[in-house]
C-alpha cells in the first residue's frame, strides 16, 4: 500500500481523492435532505398562516347588509336622531373629530351615515337612467367645469433639413355644469318610529333613493336646466349633415310619426364618429322598443336581440339597449331614440353628502324627514350622442 492510499471504512484500499469524492457526494445527498426537510417546515408554517390570515380576514369583514365598526357609532346615533330627534350623539361624534361622516349644519340637518348613503347611491346607479350610462363625478364645489378640445390639432411631416411649418392650435370650450338641490320628503308615524323592530335606516333609504331615482332620470333626459340639471332633449338639433358644435345632430326616418325601415336604424349608428361607437348605447322607451324589436334586415333577420344572461341589456345591430321610460314617444317630428356614447357625451355631478332634516311638528302626528343632495347634469361632448328623428326631414 503506498503512503497516498488509506482503508475505507470497508477496509479496501482508496485514494485520498476518491474518499474525498465520496464525503462531498455523502454531504451534498445529507444537505438535500435537510434543505428538503426545511422547505416542508416553511411551507406547512406559510398555510398556517395563510388559513389564520383569511380567518382573520372573514372575522374582520362586516356582515352583509351592516355597517363597518368605524361606522357603527354614527350609525347608532343616526338611527337615534331619526327615531326621536335626539341629536346628542351626532354632536359628540363632530367634537371628537368626526366631522367628515357626522357634519352638522345648522338648519340643513346631518349628514346621512354611510351605509344609508351607499345604499342610496347603489340603487341610483342600477336604476334604468341616463346615470347608469354617463359619466358620473364627485365635486366639492358648487359647479363642475368640463374643458372640452373638439378640434383636432395640427400636425404635418418634416425632413431633417427642411422648415417647420407652424400647425394650427387647439380650440377649447368650457362647459360649466350647475350643481341643483334635489329634495325628497318622506314621513312616518311617530308611533312607528317608536317600533324597534321597524328598521328606519332602510325605510328611508328606500323612500329617499326612489323618489331621487325618478326626479333624476326625467330631468336628465328633459330637464331645462332652471334648478335643475339640462336633459339631452333640451339642446337644439339639427340634421346631422349640418351638424356644429352646441347642438345634437339627427337622423330622419323619412316617415311622418313612423320608424321607417331596418336602414334608418342603421343610419343613425353610422351617423356617430367611429371614435364614439364602441362604446355606444341605444336610448329609449318601452313603447319604442316596442316598435323597433319588430324591424328585420332584409334577409328577414330581427335586428333586435335579448340578452343571453340575466341582467344583460338587449342589443340592437349589437348595441345595448337601455330602457329609460321618460324618453319621448313616438310621434310626427318627435326624437323617440337616442344613440351615443353617453359616457363622453353626458356628465353628471353631484355633491358625495346626503342631508336629512328631522320635522315633527309640520305634519302631525307625522314626522318629516326633509333629504336633499346637490346634482347636476349636461351634455359635455354634442358630438358624441345622435338622435332618430320620425318625420320627413
């Protein structure tokens, strides 16, 4: 045996270089299953943790159909404010520095708590409107200015070399939108509101948004604008081939009081900028509706569709179609149907606080409660909406 070799633990002869390869490859076989061992460890203490984060997360997620604990207090007070006219409660919540849910105004109530306030607003947004399609902003101001650059500006090629050519500017226009009082006036029985088991907070949201929710969609279609917000029928139109800035263009059916044919459907959809189209909505009323879902193209085909899913909008030539039933009728030189992207086309803004003024004493022996909110609403873009006149010209 020569002085480089040495016995294995078998007793046979090796090299010191082949022992050593066998401890390397004996270390790297006992590190993986360690390292193996490890990463089990880590990984059954991360699902550990993942389960308790979403047990913890569930515990912390308010029940369905209540408010958030930040929001109980304000709610408990509300309720006790709208049951009995006790105010004590709304005040202290202002002096510890809640004024941004419980502000006080001296005659013009307090503001509604925030769940009451959501479920208002979820219920305007899903009603049948012109808010279910437009641009809906939130404003702190009493006004809301939409700058709007409807020409395009001027561009041209240029060499390396050569002159630049001055390329016309941009015209802006300015639309001021003026933020109007809505008011509902809901009452109850005293002797109800001293029902525990009556839930006041709901009751009045649903009074409230309802009657916000119909006030709403006639002035947004036919409004004029005088304390109230301006309605799409209320601009001046003119034929769409004369069409400018300020007015709504449309397109005529060709027939007195009547829809025409399939064609004039589809002139109207063409008659909108394709910058507009794709996000384009029919507007009507059930009695148009009525009459439209009867055309056909000429291959006999409906051009009306229902949708595939509940609560999916019909389309028409694959358009949505929204029902807002305080569109026009069809008559002689009358706009039963609106096409257009309403999302560009029309802006509505309101104030994000809703007031309530408790009266016991007008109505006896039933209380008041005087709501209001501050909306208003108008065309922004006069090119993005189009209007299917019936009549000859």
């Amino acid at each position: 045996m020569t002085t480089t070799e040495t016995k294995s633990r078998t007793g046979e002869n090796v090299s010191p270089a082949e022992e050593l390869r066998t401890a390397i490859s004996g270390f790297v076989g006992e590190f993986k299953t360690f390292s193996t061992g490890i990463h089990a460890t880590l990984q059954k203490q991360e699902d550990r943790m993942n389960k308790l984060d979403r047990k913890t997360k569930m515990a912390g997620r308010p029940a369905l159909g209540t408010a958030a604990a930040e929001d109980a207090p304000h709610q408990k007070a509300f309720a006790a404010y709208l049951r009995s006219g006790d105010d004590e409660g709304l005040r202290g919540l202002e002096l510890e520095g809640k004024a941004m849910s419980t502000a006080v105004a001296a005659d013009g109530g307090f503001l509604v708590d925030p769940q009451t306030s959501e479920t208002i607003k979820s219920t305007l947004s899903s009603t049948a409107s012109i808010r279910a399609i437009a641009n809906v902003v939130n404003v702190d101001a009493t006004s809301f200015d939409v700058l709007i650059d409807h020409t395009e500006m001027g561009a041209g090629w240029a060499t390396e070399a050569g002159p630049l050519a001055e390329t016309d500017s941009p015209q802006i226009d300015r639309i001021t939108i003026p933020l109007h009082e809505l008011s509902a006036l809901p009452k109850a029985s005293q002797r109800l509101l001293d029902d525990s088991a009556f839930d006041i907070e709901t009751w009045l949201a649903g009074r409230i948004a309802d009657k916000f929710a119909r006030s709403e969609a006639a002035a947004f279609v036919d409004g004029d604008g005088i304390d109230k917000p301006t309605g799409i029928m209320t601009y001046p139109i003119v034929d769409n081939d004369v069409w400018t800035w300020g007015n709504v263009g449309y397109v005529p059916t060709g027939e007195d009081a009547g829809i025409g044919s399939a064609d004039t459907v589809i002139d109207l959809v063409y008659a909108l900028g394709a910058e507009y189209r794709a996000g384009a909505t029919f507007v009507m009323n059930s009695r148009t509706a009525g009459l439209v879902r009867k055309l056909k193209d000429a291959d006999g085909r409906f051009l009306w569709s229902d949708g595939l899913a509940a609560g999916e909008p019909a389309r028409l030539l694959g358009y949505p179609v929204l029902i807002a039933e305080d569109m026009p009728d069809a008559a002689s030189d009358t706009t039963p149907i609106a096409f257009g992207d309403f999302a560009a086309g029309y802006t509505i803004a309101e104030r994000p606080d809703l007031r309530v003024l408790r009266d016991p004493f007008s109505a006896k022996p039933h209380v008041l409660f005087y709501a209001t909110k501050r909306v208003g609403g108008a065309i922004s873009d006069f090119g993005a909406i189009k209007l299917l006149k019936f009549g000859l010209s």
